[in-house]
C-alpha cells in the first residue's frame, strides 16, 4: 500500500527511482512522484495515475541529481490528483517527504501548524509531516525528523530529503515497511525488496520505531530511544529475474505457471518418504505441536481462503480443533480460546496491518503465535514466536495467486506434522499423503501444458453482471477464492457459496445465462454437486464444471466442462484453484481489464 523508494550515489537518480516505482507499483497506482536533489533545489515532478504518466512527464522535463525519493500512491485520504500526489514539499519547498501509511491526528496538526502560519497545499496526512519537519528543522535532518514523529500518531513508512543537506537522506518507519539497500554505486530504500534486486541483493530491514540516516556509502540507524545502532546486512536470494514476467504477458500468468515449483519448493526440503515424516521442528517445536489443545488460523482476504481449505486437514489428520478467523474481526471480537490456543497467521506479504493487528493482541493474551509468510524478514515474521515460510518467491501480481497454493501447501505439511507429533497419523496414511502431495507439482504442469478452453469459456461469461461458485467442503473454499478472483481483476460480481446452501437463497439470483461455477472435483462428495448441476439447469444458468478425469458423468448436464488429473482428495484444492484462476484472469483479459493492477487494490494492505 503506496511504494516508496530513495537513493544517493554517484548515478542520475530518476532513472533509479523510476525503474524502483515500477516494481513497487503493485502497492499501489492511483499517482507517483519523485524529488530529486540538483544544488539546493528540490524538482519535483508528480502525475496523476499509473507511472507511465510520470515517465512521460520526466522526458518532458527532466530531473538532474543523485539524490532523490519517489513514490506510487494508493489513495487514503484526499483523491488521487496531481496537489495529493508525493512527494509533499513543506512551504520554503527545501524539504520533501515520501510517506506509506496514516498519521492519524494529522487534523490537529494540520490546525496547528495552520494557526503557526504553514499554508497547506494538499488534502493528504502526509503533508503535516513535511511541515512539522520544516517547524523542527535547524540543520539537523535527522534530529528534526525524530522531533516531529515524536508528535505523530499513526503508521509510517517515510523517506525525508533536505535542500540543504545533499550528503544524505532519512528514513523512519513504524508498521509500514522499509529495507535499505547497499550497492556499490550508492545506497538504497525501498517499501519492498523487488525494488532493490536490479542494485544490489545486501539489505537491512529497519524496524518498528527506527530511523536511518542514509549516505552514498554507509548507514546509521537509531532504534526507538533515540540511541545509535549496528546491525548486519543480509544477503538475499531472490535474484532481479523473479521479479520480471519472463515473457509472459502479466506477472499474474506467470505467477499461475509458477505454482508447480513454488509448490515443490515449500515441501521438498520438509518431508522424507522413507520412513515417512515431515520435518518442521525449526518452525514450530514438537513439544508444542503436541500440547497445544486447538488452533486458531487467522487472515485476509485469499490468505483467509487458505486458512478456511486447511481447517479440514487440521481436523481430518490431525484431530484439532481448528477455528478460522478474518483478521479485522478477530481483533475487535471478544471471544474465548482454549489456552495455549497456537494462533496461526497467514500472510503473503506478512505486512497486512489487520493480520499484523490480530497476532500482536494474541501474542499480548499469550497464545504461542505463528506466521505462515512468504516474505523474509517481514514484520509479521518478526513479530510471531515462530514462522513457517512458504517458498514461493516475490508475489508481484496483485491477485494472490501462487502465494495461495504455497500457504496451502505449508498449512498441509503443518496439520500432518502435528498429527505426526501428536500420533493421530500412521505411517502408511502420513506416507499416502506425502506421495499425494508429491505428485501436485506434476500434476499442475500436466494441467497447464494442455488446452482445456478456459480463454473460450472467459469469452463466453465476459458479459455477465454476476456469477455464483459453488463447492462442498474443502471445495467451498476454494469457490469464495475463485470469486474474489472474478471479482477483483475482472470486476463482474460473484459469489462462493457452499453448495447445499444454495436452496437456502441464492437460487433465487439465478436467471438465464448466469455463470455458475461448480466444484465437482472428485472428493466422498462429489456426486453431490449433481444435484445441484440439475437445479442451476432447470432455472436456466449456465454451469461451469470443474471436475476429475472419471467424473464427467456427475458433470453431464454442465455447458462447459474442465477436467483435472486425478489427485488424492486431501491434496486436490492445490490444483483445483488454477482453473479458477485461469477463469479469471482470461476473464478480465478478454474484458481489456488491467489484470496486475486492479483498480481500487493494492498488493499489500498496510492500513487498516
Ligand atoms: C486477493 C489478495 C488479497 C490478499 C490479502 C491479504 O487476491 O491478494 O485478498 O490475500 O490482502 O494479504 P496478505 O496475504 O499479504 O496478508
């Protein structure tokens, strides 16, 4: 949510900044700005909409220095227009900040420095932070900066420069993410690693509270007191060509087509077929994963999804009771868990303010917590006793697509470890699912190498206003996911419902031509989804089958059938979703919709 980068060294900074914006902008697309440092001026350049915009207006009128900060706006207060736009200067325009997140009083700031004399040109928080800057600043950026959070109250990620100050830079954060960057031409930030992969691959990640005085060749950190810091940088191993689509039109195919190896990635180094086990004990202790007396997964949006799918395998093979929560409602809910309730949070970006909300008030009743999480380092990771990454590489289309069948993957292995641990699971049944699981990644590729008319099928529902999914089981999960799919990059309605539900309501929506999708994949209830097949053609709709090699006859009356290799139950959500995912994606293609950056969205909701 809003991207933010920064640079000083010996190169043209625009063009560093800009390619940084450009694989930040999943985070956020509504403007984009940079300020770049030439003697004591500051240029600024900004533009309404997505970074083309600005790119057209730097070749206009170029920008010169080695200095500079940029940004790429997800709008939270004041529209998306040029004066809202980023950086925001303060009113001698010889300071300029960048800033992800909310400053939550700013309306008494912004009356109080009003009342002082500061004359405010746009609607944005951000701007009492650039004026309040100014009201402290006497030479010293960084000390100036650390005076007016101290009158902030809030979220921030933000990046600061100075007319007067062309040897350095700072950046602070609180809940709003930060790495920096050291190269060899010079030093780096950004909101997310992607940005710095084509620099340099040696970071530091700032934490909560800290500051950082950024120089052409060096850093100096301060934590929350004020009091100066060492810390190592990191080596990371995603490479630059992650990050790029690899000659696939949208970073979200490509993401599709990742899944068989993200998905071997985040099982192969974690189980062993002879003897059968899975082997998790560095993210969660056994002693743990036999004590505790529940689990609670908690999440957003299609991490939420995963976590509703792996509630059957925490119950089916591990015999735990599992609870499931959306993460903005689990932390205002008052609620009774079990204690030593292990409270699981699921989180791609490991960034979701509202997942990060959830853990930390779990962590404060002391419930033992832990992150299933893509990104190294992120603060969700930081902030759990213990987490479980899923290897799956940067995520940058903002439909989660390969993050899910890796959460999915990494829940799987974590409900058999506990049933592993806590002795619910044999050897032969724990080794069938392995040899299951181990057949995913094959099966998927099978899957994606043939035609199976999924672009025909997107043409023939592009038109609709709406559509139902419909699933039983694991499979119900799997139809709320492939809606929100529809919905967010395709814009056309649509629901996931469990399918007995059906008669309870939503039959009445169904009309002539109405896309109803239905999960009739093999599963003890398959046959099932007949029924309902036969109800959706009586009133007209037309369905969408989805189902297993030997299954047609269940799917006989569909107008349109898809057909999976055969997988064991337990494991076949994993291969299930990419249909639905294809569904959609072709769907908003054949609708000229912007598939990697929906409107409204932002790859990482870092706001609650
Ligand atoms: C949907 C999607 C979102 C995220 C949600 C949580 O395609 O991407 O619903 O799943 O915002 O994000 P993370 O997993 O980063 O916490």
């Amino acid at each position: 949510m809003c991207g933010i980068v920064g640079y000083i060294g010996d190169q043209e900074a625009a063009g560093i900044l800009v390619e940084g914006l450009r694989r930040l902008e999943y985070r956020g697309y509504d403007s984009a700005g940079i300020a770049v440092l030439n003697g004591g001026d500051i240029q600024l350049r900004r533009s309404v909409g997505k970074l083309p915009a600005l790119i057209d207006l730097l070749k206009e009128k170029p920008v010169h220095g080695t200095l500079g900060v940029g940004h790429t706006r997800w709008a939270t207060h004041g529209s998306p227009c040029e004066e809202n736009a980023h950086p925001h200067l303060c009113c001698k325009e010889n300071i300029a900040v960048v800033h992800n997140g909310i400053i939550e009083n700013y309306v008494e700031l912004r009356k109080e420095l009003s009342e002082q004399g500061h004359r405010f040109k746009s609607q944005t928080d951000t701007e009492v932070l650039a004026h309040l800057i100014e009201s402290f600043y006497t030479g010293d950026l960084a000390a100036a900066v650390r005076q007016a959070l101290g009158r902030a109250q809030g979220s921030y990620g933000l990046a600061v420069v100075s007319a007067e100050d062309r040897e350095r830079f700072i950046a602070a954060r609180k809940d709003s993410p930060l790495v920096l960057g050291l190269g060899e031409r010079g030093t780096y930030l950004a909101s997310d690693v992607p940005a710095l992969l084509p620099y340099t691959r040696e970071i530091i990640y700032l934490q909560d509270g800290e500051i950082a005085e950024l120089r052409r060749d060096a850093v100096q950190l301060w934590d929350a007191h004020g009091q100066p810091i060492t810390r190592n940088s990191e080596i990371i191993s995603w490479d630059a060509a992650m990050a790029e689509k690899a000659g696939f039109p949208h970073f979200m195919l490509k993401e599709i087509h990742e899944q068989r190896a993200t998905i071997a990635n985040t099982f192969k180094s974690r189980v062993s077929l002879e003897p059968p086990a899975v082997h998790l004990e560095d993210s969660l202790p056994v002693k743990i994963a036999q004590a505790v007396p529940r689990v609670c997964l908690v999440g957003c949006g299609t991490s939420y999804h995963a976590g509703l799918a792996a509630r059957h395998w925490f119950e089916e093979l591990a015999h735990i009771p599992c609870d499931v929560e959306i993460a903005s409602e689990y932390r205002y809910r008052r609620f009774s868990k079990d204690r030593n309730t292990l409270v699981v949070g699921i989180s791609q970006s490991g960034e979701t303010a509202d997942t990060l909300a959830a853990l930390r008030e779990s962590k404060a009743q002391r419930f033992p917590v832990l992150a299933v999480c893509n990104v190294l380092g992120s603060t969700i990771t930081r902030d759990a006793d213990h987490t479980l990454y899923t290897y799956c590489g940067p995520e940058i289309g903002v439909a989660s697509t390969k993050a899910f069948t890796g959460q999915l993957t990494a829940l799987f292995l974590l409900a058999l470890y506990m049933g592993q641990s806590r002795g619910t699971i044999g050897r032969s049944q724990l080794y069938r699912h392995l040899k299951a699981l181990s057949h995913v990644p094959a099966a998927i590729h099978h899957f994606l190498e043939s035609d199976h008319g999924i672009e025909a099928i997107a043409q023939d529902i592009q038109g609709a206003s709406s559509a139902l999914y419909l699933g039983r089981q694991i499979n119900f999960p799997l139809a709320l996911e492939g809606a929100l799919k529809l919905k967010e990059i395709a814009y056309i309605h649509a629901e996931g419902y469990p399918a007995g539900e059906m008669k309870h309501g939503p039959i009445a929506l169904i009309e002539k031509g109405m896309p109803v999708i239905a999960l009739a994949v093999n599963s003890r209830v398959q046959e099932k989804m007949r029924s309902n097949i036969e109800e959706v053609k009586a009133r007209g709709g037309k369905v969408i089958a989805l189902t297993t090699e030997g299954g047609l006859d269940t799917v006989r009356k569909a107008d349109h059938v898809i057909t999976l290799p055969f997988l064991n139950e337990e494991v076949s959500p994993l291969l299930s979703v990419v249909p639905l995912q294809l569904l959609a994606y072709y769907t908003a293609v054949a609708k000229g919709c912007d598939v990697d950056q929906p409107r409204n969205l932002a790859k990482s909701v870092t706001v609650e």
